[in-house]
C-alpha cells in the first residue's frame, strides 16, 4: 500500500466515521425530540382535565385523585368544597386495596374498630365506597359531600392462616375537609 493509497483509506474511514457520528446524532436528537413532544402531550392533557368541571362556581362535580400503596392513603388535595366530589382511586401498591368515605368529627386514627382490625362501619357515617381496586387498577365513585371532616381509610383486612392483617391499623387513613361550597 502506497502512501497515497493509506492516506485515502484514513481519510475514507474519516468520513465514513464522521458520517456515522452524524447518523447516531441525527437518532439521539430524534429520540429527545419525540420524548419532547410526548412530554409536552401528556402535559397539555393533564392540564386540559385537571381544569375540567372543577370550576369556583360551584357546579359540577369536584374531581379528586387518591393514591393508595402499602399502607398509605394519598388525596391529592386535603381541604375541598362541598357538592359532588369524583374521586379517582389509583392502586399503586401490590394487593387490593378499597376507598371508604367517612364523615366524622373524631381523629382519622380512633375510629371504633372490630376483633380483627377493621373500622366497625356500623358505628360509623359511611359516605360512600370505592370497592377493592387491584393493583394498577383505578375505580372511581361519585358522593355528595357536606362541610365537615372525613376520614379516607382502606378497611380490608388480609387473613393468611391464623395471621390478620388490617390496612386501617397499618396506617391506610387520612382526612380531609369539606368546607362549604360559595353560592
């Protein structure tokens, strides 16, 4: 091979790097335009049904999201209006777990509770449910809601062999409040 000739071959797999640096760049910049793009879209749409119905005027249902996992209720707001209320119930743990609505003036922790565990309903102002939603699951249930103070609670109880397992006394409650709505 000629100098000429090892002088051409470098400067052929020169541009033949070059232009495969070019093709990788192009794709990276294709990729993170698309994830851009995608960003943007769910964004927009998060947006557009975050302000849905839930306007100040007080008609309408309100729309609330709430998060359940392992021992853990999550709403996404903790003080509301009264009227309608949408909640969204979201399972982002790995079992079943429910949504039970309370209306109650005691502390979201001293609910009266049964032998195995589990909030004694009867004793209780039950609102409304949402039943088991599995994991990764959503349900969604619409109440009507008076100004006062609610307890959001997981009332299942697992039983495994003699073992019980109660989602209230493992910490599964929360509360919010309904304060009444203008108008």
């Amino acid at each position: 091979m000629t100098s000429t000739d090892t002088i051409a071959a470098f400067s052929k797999d020169k541009v033949l790097a070059r232009d495969h640096q070019g093709h990788r760049h192009r794709a990276q910049l294709r990729s993170l335009l698309i994830g851009l793009a995608l960003t943007f879209a769910v964004a927009f749409t998060a947006a557009l049904v975050g302000c849905g119905d839930d306007t100040d005027d007080g008609e309408g249902p309100r729309f609330v999201d709430v998060f359940l996992s392992e021992w853990e209720v999550d709403p996404e707001m903790s003080s509301l209006r009264s009227g309608e209320v949408r909640f969204t119930t979201t399972n982002g743990g790995t079992i079943g777990h429910d949504l039970v609505v309370i209306n109650t003036d005691l502390a979201v922790g001293e609910l009266p509770i049964r032998e195995d565990g589990s909030v004694d309903e009867d004793s209780v102002d039950v609102v409304g449910r949402v039943p088991t939603v599995e994991p990764g699951a959503f349900e969604r249930v619409t109440l009507s809601l008076v100004p006062g103070q609610y307890a959001l609670i997981c009332n299942i109880v697992d039983l495994r062999g003699e073992e019980r397992t109660s989602h209230y006394e493992l910490g599964m409650h929360t509360s919010i409040v309904v304060a009444q709505a203008d108008g």
